[in-house]
C-alpha cells in the first residue's frame, strides 16, 4: 500500500527514517505540561522516535469505533490512550512531588546516567530497567 505524501516519514539519504532524540524513556514518570491533559501525572508505556510522541499510560484517551469482524459479532467503541508531543511533558519526582528538566551526568564507576535538576534525583538505576522489562514479559 502506497501512503500519501502527508503519511510519509522523513528520511535521510539511505533511506532510513529519521528518529529524534527525546529526553523520556519507556517506564518514565512524567507531568504533562500542556493541552487537555495539562497537571496530570503518568507513566511512559510507548515512543515513536520518528516524530517525537509518547503514550502515557491512561492519558490522552480517544473513542475509536470499532466495526464487527464477523457476522453475528457486535461493534464496539473503545478508549484508547493517544500520542502527546514529547516536548509537552516533563519528567517528574514521585518523592518530592515536582517536575523538573532532566539532565546528564557520570557517575563514579563510569556510568552515564539522567537525573532530575531540581532534585538532583537520579532516574536511570538499574531497579527501574529491571522493573521495566520485567512488566514488558508480563
């Protein structure tokens, strides 16, 4: 199937689509800072690094119709969450209750880490990896 010039992704010169950095990673807790869901706290579930969206987890929800696949089936309509503009979030402290810019930094053994400005509190600890691919098995 053919996609339309608007449905199309930007790509470099070999081909491949061009994939933006984004300061939030899968299993991040973040503070939406603008649109309809503007205050409210979430978790990170999805990227899209092509164009720099975020499903997060119970936010953005939209109505999609869903038409029977079969006979004698029924339609449904379902909730499902929608993208949000990475730049329309910030990362977010559970313990001292505040949003903040994330920031880089290494560590005394070497390793590269993420952590909150405002709160000096790193993001990146191999406790929040584990539990993050430990819920993707699940």
């Amino acid at each position: 199937m053919k996609l339309r010039r608007w449905e199309r992704k930007k790509c470099k010169p070999n081909s491949l689509p061009i994939l933006h950095k984004m300061h939030v990673k899968i299993g991040d807790t973040v503070k939406i800072i603008a649109g309809r869901e503007k205050g409210k706290v979430g978790e990170v579930t999805e990227l899209f690094k092509h164009n720099s969206t975020v499903i997060v987890k119970d936010m953005n929800l939209k109505t999609k119709h869903v038409k029977p696949a079969r006979e004698g089936e029924l339609g449904e309509i379902r909730k499902i969450e929608g993208p949000i503009h990475s730049s329309n979030l910030m990362l977010y402290s559970n313990e001292q209750k505040i949003a903040s810019r994330v920031g880089h930094k290494f560590l005394e053994d070497g390793t590269k880490v993420r952590y909150l400005i405002k709160t000096g509190e790193i993001i990146d600890s191999v406790d929040n990896w584990k539990k993050v691919i430990k819920e993707r098995e699940d």
